[in-house]
C-alpha cells in the first residue's frame, strides 16, 4: 500500500470511531493536554518531549499514536496491540509519518504483555476506547502491570466508554444511549462506513488480507465481557499504586481517567 492508501484507511478508522465517540477529537485533546501539563512540570524531559517514551495499550492502527507523535516531536511511542492486522498498518503507518520514533509490539494485554516492552522505560501510557474489552480481572491485572512500569509521578490516561449502571442509573444511561445513536445516525448518513465496512476496504489490500485469518484465530474465543464501571476503575488504580486518581473529562459515559503513580 502506498501512503496515500495508508493515510486514506486510517482516516476511514478515524471516521467510522467518532461514529460510537461525540467528541472524539475533544478527548484525544485533553489527553494531550495532560502531558502537556507532565512536561511543563517536570525537569527530566524537554519542552518537546525529548526523553520522554510513550506506551499506548491497544494501539490499534495508531490514531492516538499519530497525534501525540505530531503533537510532540521529541516524544518516542511504543504502541502494543493483539491485532496482526491493525498492527501492522500502526507500524507501517506510522514509520512512514514519523521514522525511528514509533515501535510496534506484537503483545496480548490479557496475558504477560509487559515482557514484550524488554525493561523499556515508559514514562507515560495511555489508552482509547480498547480497556473495555478485557473482563474485570484482566483490567485489574493490567493497571497492577502499570503500577509496577511506571515511576513516581508517571501518568495513566485512558479514555473509554465506562457505562453507567443500566438499574442504578437509568436515567444517565438512557441519555447515553439516546447520544450514541444519535452520533451514529448522523455520521452513516454522511457516509462514514460500519465497522464491518471498514474491514471490507482494510481487508481489499492482499497484505492485510494476509494477516486476517490470524486475526479471527486469536480473536475467536473471546467470549463477551461485563462492564467495568468508573468506580472499579479508579479503585483498581488506587490499589496498583497510583496515589492520585480521577476524572480529566466526561461526557456522558465517555471518559478519560487520568492517574499518576
């Protein structure tokens, strides 16, 4: 694939995600924000991030990635993910827009994915829209894997969907619900592609096609998770070592949990 197809299939992802996400591009940028904050705050690292390395969980193709590497041009990201498939075009991708400073590994956050980082230093890492595919105790597991990462004063950003509680709650999840579809109608009828759609035109490229039955074999048995809401989120935080926790944005069930160890 040439760039061009590159550029054009990420930003198809980009567009076809905001389809499930309001305010998308808002909580990327408040995310950003947070590290903008780390480094004007710290003295170990340059204004532009020199020395500073990034770990994005679940990278997927790289959308988040992308935009901190733009955003901070002395900033190295290492991206892991489960997905051959989605990988490989964050690798390829992303070599391409900003050479030597992304690596991708090839690691299953339900399973010793920290191995896969080789004693890297990780000052920040952060995550977007993936955690909630993990069941409670893998979630769990995985922000006992960042408390023992990060150093003090490293910083944890996920945003994801965190539902409300659909019978405790039931007004807020309601207008959630009444959001997301909303959002969705609005985008399909811009002609934004379904996720199905998108792994059609992903697939169309014989290299990626290539890396798609390995794909559905890792992903086959994934049975369905239940719902980490808020609050398991930042008491499993608390307990993993993280001495300060809280909610950086929110709108509706979206959110973006920042912690700091």
């Amino acid at each position: 694939m040439s760039a061009d197809s590159f550029d054009t299939l990420v930003q198809s992802w980009d567009d076809q995600q905001a389809a499930y996400i309001t305010h998308r591009e808002q909580r990327f940028g408040i995310m950003l924000d947070a590290i903008v904050h780390l480094l004007g705050t710290s003295n170990e690292f340059g204004e532009e991030g020199e020395g500073l390395t990034v770990l994005d969980l679940a990278c997927g193709p790289g959308s988040l990635s992308q935009r901190i590497l733009d955003r901070f041009p002395g900033i190295r990201v290492i991206g892991i993910d489960h997905d051959p498939v989605l990988l490989r075009i964050a690798g390829t991708w992303l070599e391409g827009r900003h050479p030597g400073r992304f690596t991708a590994v090839d690691a299953d956050l339900s399973g010793d994915w920290a191995e896969a980082l080789e004693a890297t230093p990780i000052h920040v890492a952060v995550s977007s829209t993936a955690l909630h595919w993990l069941a409670p105790h893998q979630l769990v597991a995985v922000y006992e894997g960042l408390g023992r990462l990060l150093p003090e004063d490293g910083l944890f950003l996920n945003g994801d969907h965190l539902r409300y509680d659909s019978r405790g709650q039931q007004f807020l999840a309601a207008g959630a619900a009444a959001d997301d579809a909303r959002t969705q109608r609005d985008a399909y009828a811009r002609g934004v592609l379904t996720w199905d759609q998108w792994w059609e035109q992903a697939v169309s490229d014989p290299e990626l096609a290539a890396l798609y039955p390995e794909r559905e074999r890792r992903f086959a048995d994934h049975p369905p998770t239940d719902d980490a809401p808020l609050e398991l989120h930042l008491s499993a935080l608390r307990t993993a070592g993280f001495r300060e926790t809280g909610v950086l944005w929110q709108f509706w069930d979206d959110v973006v949990v920042l912690a700091r160890r």
